[in-house]
C-alpha cells in the first residue's frame, strides 16, 4: 500500500519512515507529489490541540490527492511557567511569527536564561484517513515524549534542519544531547513505538492492500 505521510518536513518524515519501514507500505511525503508537479493545499493548522491539527492536515490532504494519508502533530509543554510561555501547538509560531530555525533556538534559549532549565516533553497526536468512510486517530500517553530538558548552550556540532531544538534538548536520563543518543534510544523518547503500534493495531482490523 502506497501511504501519504502529510509532512513536507525531511527529518520527521526519515524518523516515521525507518520506524514503520517493518509494516507493508510504502510511505511517501508531500515533497515527493510536490516534485511530480502536484500542488500541495496550504492547511491553516489553527486548532488547539496537536488532534485537532493532525485531522485538520489529513482531511486536506485526503481531500486534495484521495490516497491513503496520515498527518502528525505535536505540541510541547513545560513543567512550572506561565501558561502564556506555554508553546503547545504553536512550538514555531510566536507572537504571530513562524520562525526560523535559527530563530526558534534564540528564543527557546532565551526562556532558559528566563526561566531556567526547562522540564519539557512533547503530546503527539496522529489522523490516518485511509477512505473516504474510515478515519483513526489519537493522542495517547504512550505518544508522548519522555520528559527531556531545555538548555541554553546549543550542540556545539549538530543542527538538524528541520528539528532545532533537538540541539538544546537533553535526555533526562543521560544528559547527553538527543543528537548524541543512538537511534533506538531517541526513537524511545520522541515515542515512535507509539504511532508504530498505532498502526499495527488498525492494520490488524482492517485489508489495505
């Protein structure tokens, strides 16, 4: 089964695939019908939950290509700050402002000189629409990161572009940089293994092929 993962984003989109690369699908990204010439919809992504944007993107996608799609959403929450320096959904997007990434790691760093180590974990929501009948979706516990920490002294080596913050972000268990940890250990903390069984689940109920 051809599968659309609804993200133009090259990082998220390797992490997904070399984590469902084990189930019968073949999974590919907006960039991928972008560069077959299809236009790609513009999703306003305006809800309030990391759900509520997983299923507003699927739906378009589905909408605009009829193929099989699934999109993702995250939100990222602090322990002990004001709810106004919450992020949630709006990890990029500050005062009205989609930042850069170069940008994004100024301003997390700079609620860390604020704030002081920040105790952070991402909630991760998914949406598959697999017809124009069926849609799954959910946000569970075992979606959500582990619980990491915010500083304020970037990798001096590493940017993934893409996911800057994993430059300033430290496993709590470990202390070394996410870009410092082996794959099967990250995979543990951002909680793939939870959109993994995701899929397991509905692919036991349900023919595909």
């Amino acid at each position: 089964m051809k599968l659309l993962y609804g993200t133009g984003n090259p990082a998220k989109f390797d992490a997904m695939k070399n984590r469902l690369e084990h189930l019968e699908i073949e999974l590919i990204s907006l960039n991928d019908l972008k560069a077959e010439g299809r236009v790609i919809p513009n999703v306003p992504e305006d809800g309030n939950t990391p759900l509520e944007n997983a299923r507003q993107k699927a739906l378009a996608y589905y909408e605009a290509f009829h193929m099989p799609v699934f999109s993702c959403d995250s939100g990222l929450y602090f322990d002990q700050v004001p709810s106004h320096v919450q992020p949630g959904v709006h990890v990029r997007n500050v005062n009205g402002v989609c930042l850069s990434d170069d940008e994004m790691v100024a301003y997390y760093t700079g609620l860390v000189r604020q704030y002081g180590t920040l105790t952070a974990r991402y909630k991760n929501a998914i949406c598959f629409v697999p017809d124009e009948t069926h849609l799954y979706e959910a946000m569970e516990p075992s979606m959500e990161s582990s619980v990491f920490f915010l500083t304020d002294a970037p990798h001096s080596a590493v940017r993934e572009k893409g996911f800057p913050l994993d430059s300033i972000s430290i496993d709590q268990k470990t202390g070394q940089y996410f870009y410092d940890l082996p794959d099967s250990a990250f995979e543990q903390i951002v909680a793939l293994d939870g959109f993994l069984v995701f899929f397991q689940n509905v692919l036991k109920g349900r023919s595909l092929c």
